[in-house]
C-alpha cells in the first residue's frame, strides 16, 4: 500500500542516513489540487470518490432491487442482506418496526454511502477516505438535524416540541432551569457538531496513521534501517486490517446515533 503522491509532495530520493529528515504527514496529507475547475468551481478528488459512492450505492441496489426474483440471484442476495441488516439490526431495534419502516431506506443509504466513502481509504489508486474531510460527515448529520427537529416539531407540536428538546420537566423542581439550559445547548448545537465529528476524527486518523507508516516504511527502507521498515510495513498491514473494521463500526454508528435522534423526536416523552 502506498500513499498519493499527489497529497504528500513526497521526495523520492529521501530516506534514512541521506540527510533529509522524516517527511511527516499533516493536514497537507487531505488537500487535493483541482482535477479541473469551471467558473471558480473546484471538482477534485475527494468530490470525485463521493460521487462515485452515489452511483455505487444507487447502481447496486437498482440491479439488486429493479426486478426482484422469487428465487434472489447473487445480487439481489446481497442487497436483501444489507438492507435487512440496517433494516432489523438497527431501525427496527431503536425505532420500533411499526414507526420505523418509512424511515428505513434513507438509513440503508446513509449506512452504505458512509460506508463506501470510508472504504476508499483502502482500495488502491483512491486510498482516501471521504469522510476524513470535515464537510462531507457535517453535510450528513445536518441532514439528520433537519429531519429529528421537523419530526419533533411535527410529533409534538410547537410547545411539545420544544419540550421534548430541552427535557422540560416541573417534577425536576429547581434543578429544572438548568436541564433546560444543558439539553437546550446539548441537542440544538452541540447534537449535530459531535454526530459529524465522531465520524470524521475516527476517518481523519485512521488515514493519518496509515499515511506514517507508509512513509516510514519508504523512508527506512536504506542501510540498517532497512530492519526497521520491516516493522513499519507490518503495522501498515495491521492498520489496514483495523482500519477495514472502524469503517464499519463508523457507518453503523452514525446511523445508529440517527435511528435514536428520530426515536427520540417520535417518543411520547423526552
């Protein structure tokens, strides 16, 4: 596995013992320069990666689902797979199978379409994930953020909903002024900041920690330290293989956290 030249404006000449010292990636490691640019708009790789991911994502479930057999062949196999997996392992055991059907085709999406733009973190010649990139995760979780304050709103009401926001509670005797505060600032502005950031800090250094040991392994690669980068690639190995895991567990979460916002907007009570 190698790391994109383009990103990293890698020396190839430089490695231990030439008297250059160790080229650490940073936040260089996560710009792109423009594949091409139309009236000051900039299309570069990652937007590339992330509409690759659509027409994947689309693609794949139209040849599963178009014309459905009795009998699934492999496709449609796995696509009754998948969205029976998002589907019963996780709208239906947070939001309830009766409240949850309708929203179960936006959750199969988002799961694969993050799952898909963490797996380029992996595939050769792309080897970027997506979501390492702040806005693609924020244009996700607002969209989750829209969708839990209009189902709160629409659920409950103007007053219900904004009880149901801030855990209004008069049971709560004193300590309710402050509740209100804390849940107020909690779901309206910090709710939709940590559902985006979650996704993207756990992508950003996934593909950091991938990118060091590449470099490391190049750069070791010279007399004695030769040793070394053997070390090196084998924790390239290691992180790849940890990483196929977290990008996973990443998609799963973030519509895990979604599945409950809604629950929560649907809910009788806070």
């Amino acid at each position: 596995m190698s790391a994109d030249p383009q990103t990293l404006a890698f020396d190839a000449s430089c490695h231990i013992f030439s008297g250059c010292g160790f080229p650490a990636p940073g936040l260089h490691t996560f710009m792109y320069k423009p594949i091409f640019e139309v009236a000051g708009f900039e299309f570069n790789k990652p937007m590339l990666l992330a509409l690759l991911s659509t027409l994947i994502v689309v693609g794949f479930f139209w040849a599963a689902f178009n014309k459905p057999k009795m009998v699934p062949g492999k496709v449609q196999m796995v696509g009754e797979a998948g969205y029976d997996f998002v589907r019963r392992g996780i709208v239906y055991e947070i939001i309830g199978k009766k409240d949850g059907e309708k929203y179960v085709p936006l959750m199969v999406s988002i799961f694969f379409f993050v799952w898909l733009m963490n797996l380029w973190s992996i595939i050769p010649i792309a080897q970027f994930p997506v979501t390492s990139l702040i806005a693609y995760p924020a244009a996700l979780a607002i969209i989750v953020y829209v969708l839990w304050v209009g189902l709160t709103f629409k659920t409950h009401g103007w007053g219900g909903g904004w009880r149901n926001i801030t855990g209004y509670d008069k049971s709560l005797g004193w300590v309710l002024p402050l509740v209100v505060v804390i849940e107020f600032f909690s779901n309206l502005l910090i709710r939709p900041f940590t559902h985006a950031v979650r996704l993207f800090a756990n992508m950003f250094a996934g593909h950091l920690l991938i990118v060091m040991f590449t470099l490391a392994t190049y750069y070791l690669l010279n007399g004695l330290g030769f040793v070394y980068a053997g070390a090196s690639f084998a924790m390239v190995l290691i992180m790849t293989v940890f990483e196929l895991f977290i990008q996973a567990v990443q998609a799963y979460v973030f519509v895990l956290l979604a599945c409950s916002y809604i629950q929560g907007a649907l809910a009788k009570s806070h």
